[in-house]
C-alpha cells in the first residue's frame, strides 16, 4: 500500500470522525485503530523514529505505564486494564492526524467543506427535532426538555457542539469569502442549538468561545457587531424558552443551595467522595475507572455532609469533574500531568493572545490559538466533565492535538 493511498484513507478517517462520533463510540473508535494501524506502517516504513523522541510522547507512553501497572492491582482488573491498556492509541491518533496534516495537500480545503457539512446537518437535524418531536430519521430526546439531534438518548449533543465551536472559529479565521462567513453563521447557530440541548456545562464552554472570538477578533468591526447582535438576540429569543430557561438558570441556582454545594447535592456528593479516596490514597489513587467500585465504603462516607442526602448520592460511573476523578483514580502523579498540562494550556493562551495585540496587521492569524482554546475548555477544572476514559470523549480530547502539533510546527 502506497504512503500516498494512506494518507488519502486517514484524510477521509480524520474528516468523517465528527459524524462517526454521533453514531457513537464504536465506529470513532474502529477508525482511531486503522489510523493507529497507518500511523506505525510509515513510521516504520519511512523509518521516521524522531517521533519517538518528542518528549511530550516519552512522558505520555510513561503515564500509560504506570496506569497499566496501577489497573494490575485494582480490585477489578478486567475492567480497569482494559481502560488504560490501549489508552495509548488515542496520541498515536493525534500524531496520525498531525503527519497526515504534513502530507496530504489541501487538507484545510478539502476539510473545512465536510466539516461544514456535518455540523450543520446535526444543526439542522437538532432543529427539526425541537419543532416535530422528532429529527429526520425519527429518532426522539427520550427527555421532555433537552433536545439531543442524532444522538438520540446519548444527552450529548450542547457538550459535542462547544467543544468543535473552536474548529469554527479556525476556519472563520482560515477560509476565504464568502465560505468563513458561512462558518461564523454557523458557529452561532451552534450556540443557540447548545441552549435548546439545555446543557450547562456547555453553554458556559460556549459562551467562552463567543467571548474569546470577540476579544481575538481586534478590528473586524462589521463581523463583531454581528455577533453581538446575534448573541444578544439568542438571549432574548431564549428567554422564552421557559423549560430551557429553568433547567439552564432556575434549577442551576435551585440546585446550589446558596452556594453550599457545587453545581448539585448529587455533584457536590461525587466530588467530595473522590476527594476522601484521594486522600486516602493520594500517591497512585484507587486506579483507573475505579471510582464507581470505591465509592460506597464506609471509609469514603462524607463528614457534615451540607445535605442529608449527600451520602445516598455519592456513587456514579465516575465523578463528573476531570480534575477530581485525575485525582482520585491516579492520585498526585496524574494529577501533576494534568496541571503542567493545563498551565502549559494557559500560558500560551495568554502568549498568543498578547502576541495578537502587539500585531498591526489583523489578517496574521496564528492557528494554534484555537486548538488551544480546545484544549482549555477541555481541561476547565471547575465544571462537570465526562469520564476521561470514556473513549467517546477520549477522542474529542484529542482530535485537535494532531492540528495543533502541525501549526506549532510550522509556527
């Protein structure tokens, strides 16, 4: 098989992940082995060894170990090994997307008008299902409030919308008129589908989103104006939505007690509970995936819980907060990787965006700033998150490593 044949199967792989991610977990995952699979074929073919020797994999290769060795002494193997054992694949994934980037010509081009294809067909399809019940391939919310598009009762469409908002940003920034305009269009009427999904979490990714693109973008007067205006009218038109409105604001605020608990009783419950098991256990935790078979002893019951429900509601699959399951299921090591990450995120985020205001010329653009953006929203600590090895989510967390290794390479 030719390296050019290669490239052109990951091409379509990379570009068609965002719709096999709605069909769920399997096929995204199926496509993240064949790239895998094409990944160590040229490598080794094209004896291109030095990417093994970016320090970053080093490390990450050496984080998989320990969490290999930590699953080995869990009191359920099967399940934790087979969570970490091949966690690998998923910056492999990455490294594939970043050497097809390298070399398959016109990739952003070619890229950029399937993208815009998917997103607006889940836009649309999320639409049609909030006015008719039901999306085109009659498929339901399966919840009287929150509409899911074609992810039917997987109520993930606003966390799957906010984290590729960047992606629209990128190629707004990155495509020529009249097709970045389409891209902007886009990216709002992402925002207002993310409120009609009614997800918390990702209508506040969303709005940083909006928040960063008005901040970045310095002189495009004419497309800020735009989307002011565009947000502000979502916000209007929104606040007619009353159950979207009392799920989104009123039960938020309902559900916090002043404050006392965070974001929910149950929330609050999972969150103080894997802080007690990382304490317990602060140097490897209790390993990974582990929380949920943890969770009910005695020895991690909450102290003065702030509800006396608190104790019945601290079991789940895992915590729901990125930082706190790092901590509790790998203890300090992966909780140090995961702040270096984070402050790393941080760091060059402010560097590029002092960068951009030292800059005259508006139309220097540099593009990592969007992946970063991706991966800041990824690693926010103080809202709730998925499970980290959910392979669903593990893919939408690396999808924009691969693009942002490329442009710090040709930054």
């Amino acid at each position: 098989m030719s390296s050019k044949s290669i490239y052109f199967a990951s091409f379509l792989l990379i570009s068609l992940m965002p719709i096999l991610l709605v069909t769920g977990p399997f096929l995204a995952d199926l496509s993240v082995v064949i790239l895998n699979f094409f990944f160590f074929y040229i490598v080794f073919k094209n004896k291109q060894f030095e990417l093994f020797k970016n320090k970053f994999f080093i490390l990450f290769i050496f984080f998989c170990t320990l969490l290999i060795i930590r699953s080995l002494f869990t009191i359920n193997l099967d399940i934790s090994l087979k969570s970490v054992l091949f966690y690998f694949r998923f910056l492999v994934f990455s490294l594939m997307v970043y050497l097809t980037l390298k070399n398959y010509p016109n990739f952003i081009k070619h890229f950029s008008i399937i993208f815009l294809i998917t997103i607006n067909f889940i836009l649309f399809d999320s639409i049609i299902q909030y006015l008719f019940g039901k999306d085109i391939f009659g498929i339901t919310s399966g919840h009287p409030v929150r509409v899911s598009g074609p992810f039917g009762d997987e109520l993930v469409l606003g966390s799957f919308l906010s984290r590729f908002a960047p992606f629209l940003l990128f190629f707004f920034y990155n495509t020529k008129k009249p097709l970045n305009f389409l891209f902007i269009i886009t990216f709002l009427l992402g925002f207002f589908v993310t409120i009609l999904s009614a997800e918390r979490t990702s209508t506040i990714y969303y709005i940083i989103s909006i928040l960063f693109f008005l901040l970045y973008s310095k002189k495009i007067y004419k497309t800020k104006i735009f989307v002011i205006v565009a947000l502000i009218s979502s916000v209007i038109f929104f606040n007619n939505f009353g159950e979207q409105k009392k799920r989104l604001f009123t039960e938020a605020f309902k559900n916090s007690q002043d404050a006392k608990v965070w974001i929910s009783t149950m929330h609050d419950a999972h969150l103080r509970t894997a802080i007690n098991m990382f304490l317990q256990n602060p140097i490897f935790g209790v390993g990974p995936k582990m929380f949920r078979y943890h969770c009910s002893e005695k020895r991690y019951e909450i102290k003065n819980p702030p509800n006396p429900r608190s104790n019945e509601l601290r079991c789940s699959t895992h915590p729901h907060n990125l930082l706190v399951q790092i901590m509790a299921e790998t203890g300090l090591l992966g909780m140090l990787l995961y702040l270096i990450t984070l402050l790393f995120v941080i760091i060059q985020l402010i560097k590029e965006l002092i960068l951009r205001f030292k800059k005259n010329d508006e139309q220097i653009v540099n593009p990592k700033i969007f992946f970063l953006l991706s991966f800041f929203l990824t690693l926010f600590p103080l809202a709730p998150s998925g499970n980290i090895f959910n392979n669903w989510i593990s893919i939408i967390f690396f999808y924009p490593l691969g693009f942002y290794l490329y442009f710090s390479k040709n930054d």
